[in-house]
C-alpha cells in the first residue's frame, strides 16, 4: 500500500503533467512552425500580387488617356479588390488621381494627417521630416503593418514610380508615384484558423502517443526503477531516504484526521558478533531474516524500513500501548525462530527496541520522534537488551522502571 501511494501521489501526478505539458507544447510548437510557414507563404504571394496590381494600375498612367479613366480605374480597383487605398502623386507631392475623390489635388503631406490613411505613414516613417516626403517619392517601397511584419501583416503599402502620360496633362516624360494600401487581413485570419486546426489536429495525436509512453513506462520501466529507488537492496523493505520520505506523508495525513501513531526504532542485539562468529554472508541472511518479521508487524498501509546497518524503523498507526504489544509479540515470534544457516547450524536473534508515539510531547513531527524512540531504545540497551521501551507509558516510582517502562514476556 506505502509503495502503491507513492506511485499514485508522487509520480504519477509527475507523469501527467509531464503529458499534459509535452502534449500541449509539442502542439504548440508544431502550429507556430505550420504558421510562421503559411504566414510566410501568404506575405510572398501578397507581394507578388501587389506587384501584379501595380502592373495593372500603371497601365492607366502610361495610356494617354485623361486623367479622369485614371480616376475611375482606381475606384474600380478599390471596390473589387482588398484594395483599400489608391493614389498617383506627381513629383510636387500633389495627388493627381485617387480611389477616394476627396484626396484629388490635395499635397501629400495633409494626406498623411488624415486618420483615415494613416497606414500611409508607414511608408514615409524613415524621412528625415514633412518637407522630405516629396524627397521620398522617388524611391520604391514596401511595407508590411502589423505585430509580425516580417511574416506580413494586416496590411502592406507599397510606393512605385512609373512614366506618366496622359492625355492633356502636358507632362511628357515626367514620372509619377503610385501608392497603394491592400488590405491583409482576410488573408491573416485564413491562416490563424489554419494555425488553430493545426494545433487541435495535433494535439490529440501528441497527446495519444504520450499516454501510450506513459503506460509502457508505468508498466514496464517504472516499478522497477521505483523498486531500485524506494527499496533497500539487502532487506527488501523501504530505505532511509523512502522511509523519512513517505513516514511524513503518513504523519502529516494522520494529524489531519486525528489518528494516533507509534514510531519504534529496532536495533539487532549482538549483530556486531554474529558478523564476528558467523561471517558477513549470514549477517546478511540476519538482516533479511529480521526485515520479514517486521515486515509482518503492523497493517498493510504501516511503514517499515532499515536506517542502515542492523538498526531498522516502523511507522504503526496505532497509540503506543497497541504498538508496543505488537512488537513485543513479534519480538518473541523472532525469538523462537532462529536464523537456520545454509551450511547447517542455527543463529538466535535477539531484538531491542525504542518507542515512542504521536501521544507524547514529540507530535507529530517525524524528527521528534525519531529522538523519542532513540532514547527508548538506548534504554531498553542499557537494561540488558532484548527488551521494548516506551518511555511514555512508564510511572516514576517503580524501582527499575522508574526511568522506563519495559514490556518482557516469556
């Protein structure tokens, strides 16, 4: 049960927000890119369709016609097309023909301060100042307006010269600059709902192939590298850093709810000469032999654990007197039930063993009452071993148990 609530609440909260975020940014990448694509794709194709417009446009300028066919050409342009601006400004800086009727014969640079065509400004922003605008007519440009302008836009503005010759205009020979705003913004919402379908298009299948990572991980790789984590090699019960880890889980839980626990420290009597007489190979079966007994001490979701060495620790969650009387039982059970050795012979195991619980003036702090119990079992040493201590259920004033209280059956 410890194991199985440290997978559920550690690990696997762990795994599904790494889906989730693995999901959701590997769909987000994969739209920007499909984006930046299309994006790019569309202000290229706007380009090439601006200077198709320009090339239609300029034909006006260039027909010898009267000014006025120049006139309602590119009011015709602006009604069918995204155009939505068009003007032809002679070298002075004056408009000699436009989309909107009311900017005919203006100077360029009142135009420029009308708001309704500001995007022009975008084109003329790098002149030095209002009187270098008519400087500036002489050079062709191109301007994308918006927050991606490298990527196009909601707009783009263009500035070309072209011969000018009309009829009746008298000005043979002389240039003109055709100015344009086209209007980008169907194009641009065509290619966010294309980022958007690209997006919840992928992020299903991104996410179906991360879920299917993550079962084969839990089923597959995760136990075991939980199990080499979490589980003491040699004992095959929690290690230190697992057991402190999940005991303050436990203890937290417990204070929440109000459930009393009992934290017992358990020390092999003599394990430094079994080592001596016996050799490491059965200190070692000892150490194995003694985890199967605790391990059977308590309930399913009780804590057992080796702090190193020959010292183990128990996490029960019962009030002390339960405790100690499980321990006992379990420490006489072990008693008459010696370690039969591979080669033949037997090794009688003695415990110790220090208790302390939630009751006391430790709480529930983990720490705490890890001391307690130390000084229990330091008690229960000094007493001749073989023996549980609690401190806390023991009365002052009963001759040797007056520092301890001391359970010995049998």
């Amino acid at each position: 049960m410890a194991e199985e609530s440290l997978l559920k609440g550690r690990v696997n909260k762990q795994l599904w927000l790494l889906v989730a975020f693995t999901g959701a940014t590997g769909s987000a990448l994969m739209a920007l890119l499909a984006g930046a694509l299309v994006l790019s794709t569309n202000a290229n194709e706007q380009l090439r369709n601006a200077t198709n417009l320009e090339r239609s446009l300029s034909e006006g300028m260039t027909s010898y016609r009267p000014l006025h066919d120049l006139h309602r050409q590119l009011q015709r342009a602006a009604s069918n097309q995204a155009l939505e601006s068009a003007l032809v400004v002679d070298r002075r800086g004056v408009v000699l023909a436009a989309s909107d009727s009311a900017l005919v014969s203006m100077p360029l640079q009142h135009v420029l301060q009308l708001p309704a065509e500001q995007p022009l400004k975008a084109i003329f922003a790098d002149c030095p100042a209002q009187a270098g605008v008519v400087a500036c007519l002489n050079q062709d440009r191109r301007v994308f307006l918006g927050p991606l302008p490298w990527l196009g836009g909601d707009a783009l503005v263009t500035m070309r010269q072209f011969p000018l010759a009309l009829e009746g205009l008298g000005r043979f020979g002389d240039r003109a600059t055709l100015i344009t705003v086209i209007d980008l913004r169907p194009q641009r919402d065509q290619a966010l709902n294309f980022v958007l379908l690209v997006f919840a298009a992928g992020t299903l299948p991104l996410i179906f192939g991360c879920l299917g990572l993550l079962l084969l991980v839990r089923r597959k790789l995760l136990p075991e590298l939980l199990n080499l984590a979490q589980i003491d090699a040699l004992s095959g019960i929690f290690n230190r850093r697992t057991f402190l880890e999940t005991a303050r889980e436990v203890l937290a839980k417990a204070e929440r709810v109000g459930v009393p626990c009992s934290l017992a420290v358990v020390d092999v009597d003599h394990f430094k000469t079994i080592n001596d007489q016996n050799g490491h190979e059965v200190g070692d079966q000892v150490i194995r032999h003694v985890s199967q007994f605790l391990a059977g001490v308590g309930r399913s979701n009780d804590l057992v654990g080796r702090l190193g060495g020959d010292e183990f620790i128990i996490l029960l969650q019962n009030p002390s007197a339960k405790a100690v009387q499980m321990l006992e039982r379990t420490r006489q059970q072990l008693q008459v039930t010696p370690l039969r050795k591979v080669e033949g012979g037997v090794v009688e195991i003695e415990l110790s063993v220090g208790v302390a619980s939630t009751a006391g003036a430790s709480g529930y702090n983990l720490e705490a009452l890890m001391g307690a119990a130390d000084a229990a079992l330091y008690v229960a040493k000094d007493r001749g071993r073989h023996q549980v201590v609690c401190l806390e259920l023991e009365s002052p004033g009963k001759g040797p148990a007056e520092d301890g209280w001391t359970v010995r059956m049998g």
